[in-house]
C-alpha cells in the first residue's frame, strides 16, 4: 500500500506544527484532556447562571444625573442659578468627559459623563462629594438630588392601577401608588427606583380672600411665613412631679385642613388672627404638566420599575411580578394592577431562540455525520463540541461583564453554525485519512493522524 502524502503545499511537515503536537499531546494524555473539558463545562454553567440576561445592550455612556428643583423659576433663571453652578463645579471631576445642562420651568437636570471604564458607584461618590463642596452657591430652596443608579436600559417595567368600577377617583389612585406601591416596590431586591405617573398630587390649598386680608391689614408674606411654619413640633425638656415625669412639647402637627385654618397668623391687642379670617383651606389637585392614558380608555395612574445598575433583568421583572401579587390583596375592591410595559418575554424569546437553534444544529450534524459517514461515535464527538463552545462563550462573557441580551445571544448563534460547519470539516477530514490508512489502523498511526 503506497505511503500518503504528508507535506503540505510548501514543503512543511505538517506533523511538527504546533495545532499537530497539541493533538498529539491531547491523545497521550486523554484524562487531562477530559479534566479540562469537564472544568470548562463546569465553569461555564456556572457562568451561565450569573450571566445577567436582558433583552438590550447597555451601550450608554456611564452617566451620573442630578436633578434639581427650583419651584415657580423660569427656565433662564433656572440656568443662572442653579443649572451653571452646577456644571461649573462638576467639570473637574477626575475622568470626566462632558457635563451638560439642562434648564426648563422650575428643573435643572444636569448629566456628568465618565469614561467608559469608570465604576458606576464611583463616579456617584466623586458626584456626591462634589454636591456636598457646593455650600450656599445655590438657592436656598433649590436642593440637587441625584438620580438612580441604573442606566438608559434600566425601564424594566411599566403598570397600571385601573378601577373600573368607578368607585376610586385619580386622586385616590395616585395616592395609592405614591404611599403604599411604590413604597412596597421600592424594597426589591434589584429595583433601584418606582417612579409614578398620572393621576393627581393632593396637597393644601390656601385660598386667600384679598379683600379680608386688607380688612386685617395682614400682609401676604406674613401668611406664607405662618403657612409654612405651621406644621411642627416643637420639644421641651422633662418636668418631675413627685415620683412621675412629664414630657413638655408643643404639637403642631397639622393632619387636616381645619387644623391648618387654626393657624395664628398674628395678634392684635390679645385678639388672635387665624387663617380661617382670611383665606379658606380646601384638599385639591396640584399643579401637573402631563398624564397617564391607558389605551384610549381615559386617564390613570402608573408606575415606572427603574432596575439597578448590573441587576439580571428577568429575575428583577419576576421578583416585581411577584411582589405586586402579593400587594394585589391589599388594595380597594375593584382596583387592578395592569402590565403596560414588561421586557420579560422579549428576553425569554432570546434566550429560547438560542436554546432552540443549539438543539436544532446538533441534531443536523448528527444526521449529517450519521447518514455521510455512517459512525455514530463521529457524530457524538461533533455533537459535544457544540454546547462546549456555547458554555465557553458565556465564560469569556461573565469575565468581561458582558449580559446576555439580544445581540451577545444572536452572535452566539452565528457562531453555532460556524461551528456546526467546522465539526462537520474536521470529522469527514480524520475519517478520511483512517481510511487511507486502512480499516484498522493501530494506535500510533492514529496519533500520526
């Protein structure tokens, strides 16, 4: 029988190549070999559970964003006072790229932009110290907040208090949310904000009759001054008598709008002016500039889940499903919480996608190796390198923090079908040089393969 060819085009043997001798050395140590697969498979697995799974790449720059409120300003005078001191004392933050500024009637939003490599919570911290430097250069009722530590992709979920039985007004809805579900969602693990939509903010509204504030001769500032101090308490010392104690304090703690009208406003000649002398104390609306629509059935109130900077998106989504189960007992009769908004299944279609395009793929190449080659032992050898190189990927992946999302998955199953091709390749290429080899080649011209 006539010895094969083994010099490649350019006269190289291609036994002493390095791809060669990491063949033959993985054939001489098989248990090696074999530890080091189980290892990766493993690690991989292990990978692929901590891998966070999210439907969107985070491409967004790392971002710190600070809000500021400065009631009844214009938009110039927001820029003046609050928005350009802000920006002028955030620049020389250490690596940072860019701080933008944006003013609107009665808000300041100012972004500071970090490097890509920047920490996220560092940067807040660097932010943080920089808010605390600021002292009195801002007025004194604007106060900066930053914004949570999430990210542009971090609007997770989206719901709706609904009541169709007519029985609980926008007001009472809102309340609902502001005061009970927020609160309780606020407390997830992953969730790093619920902010509120719609309805209508109840607050005090004093209604100041002119005419009776000219009759006492009471000035305006005055009202507001006694408006504003007027709920608060104020705390004493102990008072002994005998074997007891007394707590000495002044209450006042307004909880409804006939305490606020028994607000002194001022006293003439031992005669007490009180709110009620010259304005009228009413529960109403506040002042809002947008609303919540469901589905062109009328106005409602809704919560925005905000989820934490580096969280797993389907489990935040399905601890916040849970939890407002939970809380679906405790509201008013009638009251329903409606999904908007719910970014599970697009990441469930993903990952099942890829699931099942892994499953399809090795099913072909063990038809292919099966039905071309007719050796069953060939086509497992194809088949294992498949999840191998998957649980490999999401290793690399976990390493480099990068999620599992949409595009990180769709690469992946790409690259099946390049691995697909490859295990198909290198399997009819080593049966065919057995088979010039002859039926049963011995063990060292195997390794020579």
């Amino acid at each position: 029988m006539s010895q094969p060819n083994t010099e490649d085009l350019a006269g190289r043997d291609p036994s002493q190549s390095g791809v060669a001798r990491l063949i033959a050395w993985s054939i001489r140590n098989q248990l090696i070999v074999l530890t080091l697969t189980a290892a990766l498979a493993v690690s991989g697995w292990l990978a692929l559970e901590r891998t966070p799974l999210d439907a969107i790449p985070d491409l967004t720059d790392t971002q710190v964003i600070i809000r500021t409120d400065f009631p009844g300003q214009s938009p110039q005078i927001v820029e003046d006072l609050v928005t350009y001191p802000l920006s002028t004392n955030l620049l020389g933050l250490p690596r940072t790229k860019d701080v933008r500024g944006t003013s609107m009637f009665g808000t300041s939003f100012v972004y500071v932009i970090f490097e890509d490599d920047v920490d996220l919570y560092w940067a807040r911290s660097r932010v943080l110290e920089a808010l605390s430097r600021l002292g009195t250069k801002l007025p004194p009722n604007a106060v900066p907040q930053m914004g949570p530590d999430a990210t542009g992709v971090g609007w997770v979920y989206q719901y709706a208090l609904v009541d169709r039985t007519g029985r609980t007004d926008l007001a009472q809805l809102r309340s609902l949310q502001d005061w009970f579900l927020k609160l309780e969602l606020a407390g997830v693990e992953g969730v790093a904000e619920v902010a509120s939509a719609g309805g209508f903010v109840r607050e005090y509204q004093v209604l100041i009759d002119p005419n009776r504030l000219r009759a006492y001769d009471v000035p305006l500032r005055r009202v507001a001054d006694a408006v504003r101090s007027a709920s608060s308490e104020v705390g004493g010392r102990v008072f002994e008598q005998g074997e007891t104690e007394y707590m000495i304090r002044s209450s006042g703690y307004v909880s409804d709008a006939r305490k606020l009208e028994q607000v002194v406003i001022l006293a003439e000649n031992g005669t007490p002016v009180t709110l009620a002398d010259v304005a009228r104390v009413v529960v109403g609306p506040a002042l809002r500039r947008g609303v919540a629509e469901l589905n062109g059935e009328g106005e409602t109130v809704g919560g925005v889940v905000i989820m934490r900077n580096g969280e797993n998106a389907l489990q935040v989504i399905e601890r916040v499903k849970a939890k407002l189960a939970q809380l679906q007992r405790g509201l008013p009769a009638g009251v329903e919480v409606v999904t908007v908004y719910d970014r599970a299944p697009l990441i469930e279609g993903a990952v099942d996608y890829l699931q099942g395009k892994l499953l399809e793929e090795g099913i072909v190449v063990a038809l292919v190796i099966l039905v071309f080659l007719l050796h069953v032992r060939s086509s497992f050898v194809a088949i294992i390198t498949l999840p191998l190189g998957v649980l490999g990927a999401f290793l690399i992946m976990s390493w480099q923090g990068v999620t599992a999302n949409i595009m990180s998955l769709g690469g992946i199953a790409i690259a099946i079908g390049a691995m697909v091709d490859a295990s198909i390749v290198m399997v009819e290429n080593a049966s065919r040089k057995l088979s010039e080899l002859g039926v049963k080649p011995d063990p060292r011209q195997r390794l020579q393969v």
